[in-house]
C-alpha cells in the first residue's frame, strides 16, 4: 500500500512480495508505485508544504512528540514487522523500535542547540540569521534498519519544515507501512509524509520529480554513485549520502583478552553482520596468536537462530538467501588466493538465509578488494606495530567507523590523530553510536551527517536578512 495525502491506496506498478527470510512464508504484497503516482505524491507534499512550513516548529515540535507516543504505545507491533520482515532477533528488532520514539526527542533538542541565532547591528541596519526549509524532499531507507535510519531523516526534515516523499527498500516494504501507519495515528497533516513502495523504475520517477528539493538516502556505494550521477544537473536538490564502508578494527596491547574478544564480536556480527558501522577488517598487532584463539573459541559459541527461539539468539538470518550466497562467493574467493580460514561461513540447515559467523586471515592473501561485505564474514590482517596498523586500515576508499582496542591512551590519541573516519572508537564496539553525536563518513561513505544529532543541519537552510533602518532609529 501507499500512503499519498492522508490516504491509503493500491499502486498500479509492477507486482512485488516482501518474504519472512526466516519462514520464507510471505509477509506483504502490493505494486510499486508507477511515475503518475510518484507525481501524485510529490503534489500532495508540495500543496501541504506552505501549511506545515507556516506552523513554527514548535508546533511541528508537537506532532513529532505525538508520534513518539503512539510509538511507545505500539513498539510491539512495530518490533514484531521488523523481526518478521528483516529476520532479526527480537531482542535486537525492540532496540531499532525504542529508537524510532528516542529519535524525536533528540532531534527536537537538536534543532533548538545547533540553530544559529547570531544578530548583527550597526548604525544603519540589522541582521539576523533565519532558517528556511529545502521544500519537498525524499527519503529512500535502506533494508538493514528499515524504521530507525529513514526515521531518523524522516524526523529531522519535517521538524525543520519540509513534507517528506518516502520510498523504502523494496526489501523491507511491511516494517515502513507499520511506521507510516503510526505517524498517521499521530495526526500528521495529510500530504506532510507520503509513502510510495517499489524498487528502482521507483526511485527514476523521484530522481525526475521537478519538485524534489532534497534526497536523503542511505545504502549502497553503487546506488549512492548512481543517485548522484543523475542529480548531477539538479543544482537545486540537496543529496545526503551514508554509504558505508570497509570498517577496521585495530587491536594493539588491550589490557583484557576477554573484553577485546567481546567488542570484536558486536563490532562483527551484531545484526548478522548488517550495520553499516560493523567492523570488516580486524588488525592486530605483534604476538596476536591468544586474542584470535580466544576470538575463535567465543566466535563459535555464537547462538545462531530464529526470533521466537528461547533463549534469543545472539544473530538472526541474514535479509534473503541471495545475500549469503554473496558471503560465501566473497570468503571462497578470498581462500581461492590464499587466505586462512579460521572459521569458514557455512550456510545453516535453519534456512537458505542463515549463515554462520566467519574469520578469515587475509593477510597473506594475494587478492583483497576494498569492498564492504554486508554479513557476518570477518577479515583479520595481521601487522607489525601500531603505525602500520593505522596505515593499513587507512587503505580503503571509505570513511565510515573505525575502532582501536588499546590500554594505552597514548596510542588511542596516535589513532585517532591519523584515522580517516567519520566515526571513530576507543575499547568501544564499532557498531555503537551516540544520537546525540553526529553520524556519518567520508571519502566514499557519504557526505554531510545523514544521521545522529547533526542530520537537523541538512534539513534547512540558514538565510541572512538583513534591513535598513530608517535614519534616526537606533540599532536593535
């Protein structure tokens, strides 16, 4: 279904289906959205956009703050469609929901902190920085997270004044009705948020929507490239990108063995292996040889398992069975030139979509390509010292998160003077964030803060205005 001007309609687009990865059963059905209906979108945000942009944000402060509510009220219902749809624990798929309600809060507090209220006066006039919204923009979410990260643009946007176009993942079409049918629990206006669902003919019709004035996505380098490729003459259009990334993790002289075996699992393998921010590449320094036995031993302890299995499992299924294949054809690739298995990555007899944790020693591998590998599939890079540790994990054309397991603050300090990353770790899990941070990476993991507490900056624009005052009149 999609949500277009406060009401619930059928596409006309080419058929799609969303399975259970876990079940394989069938989970929601519907047609992608065709470009007339993208059209129909776009007019009802752009006719709701003076209204809602004329309200203040306080007002708009209000409707978000109702949603949260009704999100705290239905986090149940919202957990269970994202469990079901993405595969995911439940315990994991309840900390995503939580943080659709935590986001608003947040991000009200973040509008009023980093809003620039600077005035200037002299003799003959006055000045005063003002916020305009961009207009119309769209958010286009990814699969991982299919309520938390397109919420968490969805909410900075229309606090700042803009009516939102969103287009999930074609993966995850039944999690992001369940957050649309709350917002519209909440009372949002008709036309402030609209829904369209489909895949790829989907997002052309956005890319080619004369009203679109920002695009906020989140996926893919590939698609990133592609997106940007073809605003390229869309001067206009604002193009926020997370893209990922090929995340190290160094491990140099950490005081327990222990506690860096435990921070390398949920830098690896928390949500199987599918956070944008999970560490790919482990670099260890010197005698290395009693960390990775230990890693190997409790890396093999993980309960790999569906959602309603007790006790929970630490990792769920994967989002289709495709996606393991390509963990396993990226691990047989890597072996094929000389890589280690320490664990090789099996495919379960639980379903086509569950595949278990892997660590392969790459060090000596003759063919490593810098690609980030969305499953649960850790490279370990062995090095002499700290130094190169810091140049190896440097190699790679992304920026996203970066970690070092150290005792020594000294070191820590040498890191993260010298790492190129826009998220960066001390004897912390790389897959940990702060809301109240900014998100985001560099080099080719995306530009601007597309998430966290600085997503609020690329929402609006500061504009200068300034008057004359009449002679005689004193300055204000």
């Amino acid at each position: 279904m999609h949500y277009v001007n406060g009401k619930w309609q059928q596409g006309y687009g080419e058929p799609f289906v969303s399975n259970n990865p876990v079940t394989e059963e069938m989970l929601w059905q519907g047609q992608a959205a065709t470009t007339e209906e993208v059209h129909q979108a776009f007019a009802a945000a752009d006719e709701a956009q003076a209204a809602w942009s004329a309200l203040g944000w306080e007002e708009r402060a209000k409707a978000i703050r109702r949603f949260a509510t009704v999100v705290n009220q239905h986090v149940d219902i919202l957990t269970k469609a994202i469990s079901d749809e993405v595969g995911k624990p439940l315990w994991d798929a309840a900390t995503e929901a939580k943080a659709v309600a935590a986001k608003c809060e947040i991000t009200i507090d973040a509008y009023q902190q980093l809003c620039d209220e600077t005035q200037v006066s002299t003799n003959t006039l006055n000045g005063r920085v003002v916020y305009r919204p961009l207009g119309v923009v769209a958010v286009i979410g990814p699969f991982n997270f299919p309520a938390h990260i397109a919420n968490g643009q969805i909410v900075p946007a229309l606090l700042a004044g803009n009516c939102v176009v969103f287009k999930p993942s074609e993966l995850t079409p039944y999690a992001a009705q369940v957050m649309v049918e709350l917002w519209e629990k909440a009372g949002l206006p008709p036309g402030v948020l609209n829904l369209v669902q489909g895949g790829v003919s989907t997002s052309q019709a956005i890319l080619a929507e004369p009203k679109l004035r920002g695009l906020f996505f989140t996926g893919s380098r590939a698609t990133g490239v592609k997106l940007r490729e073809a605003l390229t003459h869309r001067l206009e259009v604002l193009l926020a990108l997370e893209l990922g990334g090929n995340n190290p993790l160094i491990v140099h002289r950490p005081a327990s063995i222990d506690e860096t075996v435990d921070r390398v699992i949920k830098s690896a393998y928390l949500t199987s292996g599918q956070r944008c921010t999970c560490a790919r590449r482990l670099i260890v320094t010197g005698d290395a040889e009693p960390i990775l036995r230990r890693l190997v031993e409790k890396t093999r302890d993980i309960t790999v398992g569906r959602p309603s299995d007790q006790p929970e499992p630490f990792m769920g299924s994967l989002i289709h069975a495709n996606a393991v294949q390509n963990v396993l054809r990226f691990q047989s690739d890597l072996l094929a030139h000389g890589a280690i298995p320490l664990i090789e990555s099996k495919q379960l007899s639980l379903g086509a979509a569950f595949v278990s944790p892997g660590i392969i020693d790459v060090t000596n591998c003759t063919s490593r390509t810098d690609e980030e590998v969305f499953g649960p599939l850790l490279q370990v890079i062995r090095v002499p010292d700290l130094d190169a540790a810091i140049r190896e994990a440097n190699d790679t054309q992304y920026g996203l998160a970066a970690g070092i397991l150290c005792a020594d603050r000294a070191h820590f300090d040498r890191f993260r003077e010298h790492i190129q990353s826009g998220l960066i770790n001390w004897n912390l899990p790389t897959t940990g964030a702060s809301g109240r941070l900014p998100f985001g990476g560099i080099g080719q993991s995306g530009n601007y803060r597309p998430a966290g507490y600085h997503a609020i900056n690329f929402c609006h624009v500061p504009i200068a205005e300034v008057e004359a005052l009449p002679e005689g009149t004193d300055a204000k």
